[in-house]
C-alpha cells in the first residue's frame, strides 16, 4: 500500500480510535505531571486520589508546623489520622479541635505527645492517614535539626 492511499484505504485503523488513544494519552501525562508538580511519588498520588503538598517545620523537640502549599483540602475528623512514627513506635496525634479543615495557604502547630518529642539530629516519619480509603494521603520524613 502507498502512503497516499492510507487515508482513503477502508482497511486501515479508523481516525476516531486514533483520537480516543490520544486523548486518553494527553489525560495520563496530565496526571503524572500534576503530581509531579507535587511531590509525591505518582504512584501513591495516583493511588490515593488525592493531591496535597505540605511544607511540615520542626519548631522545638515537641512542636511541629504544618504549612498547606497546594492541592486539594484537608478536612479534620474521624476518617483523618496524623501518625508519627519513631524508632518502631507509632504514635497518633491531635489536631486543635477549633480547625475543621486545612486550606492551600493555611498553616497549624501541631503539639507531640509525651514520649514522642524529637531530639536534635532525631528524625520521625509523619503521616496522614485516610481511615476510610485506608490509604496514606501524605507522608515525609522530618528531622529536628
């Protein structure tokens, strides 16, 4: 078959299937790309449905800032868990009951419990737990430096 007659041949693959993979493939790169832009590994971007980028501060050993830089907001409340883990232990933290959801731009102090306060050069694994979808909607690794 000639190049000329790819178009006008009734055997060839149909354009509207052509356009179908290219818009499916222009909504798959615009995913990856926005979690990318993120942080987040796309894999659990993807996975969990959500996109949140939080800029986590260690004030002193028992004081943590949580500072919502972009994506969707974090409603507070039953479905919602902060866990931090330390040394094999995990522990689960309150929230100020006067916040009911954090914002792109809001920020809150979060206070340790006893026994979880860090010591310079100590580091911890933070995270924010979905109860519901039972998926990790955000987690770092922070340290006190």
């Amino acid at each position: 078959m000639k190049g000329e007659d790819f178009l006008s041949d009734e055997r060839a693959v149909n354009p509207g299937v052509i356009v179908a993979a290219g818009i499916i493939g222009i909504a798959v790169l615009a995913v990856l790309a926005t979690a990318f832009m993120f942080g987040e590994s796309t894999e659990k971007a993807v996975s969990s449905g959500r996109l949140i980028k939080i800029e986590v501060k260690v004030l002193d050993s028992n004081t943590l800032k949580l500072e919502h830089q972009g994506g969707d907001p974090l409603d507070f409340g039953e479905d919602t868990k902060f866990l931090l883990s330390r040394e094999e232990v995990e522990y689960e933290l309150s929230f100020p009951s006067e916040i009911s959801q954090l914002e792109v731009g809001d920020s809150m102090e979060i206070t340790l419990p006893e026994g979880a306060e860090l010591k310079k050069g100590e580091s911890a694994l933070l995270r924010i737990r979905d109860v519901k979808i039972r998926k990790d909607i955000f987690r770092k690794e922070i340290s006190f430096d």
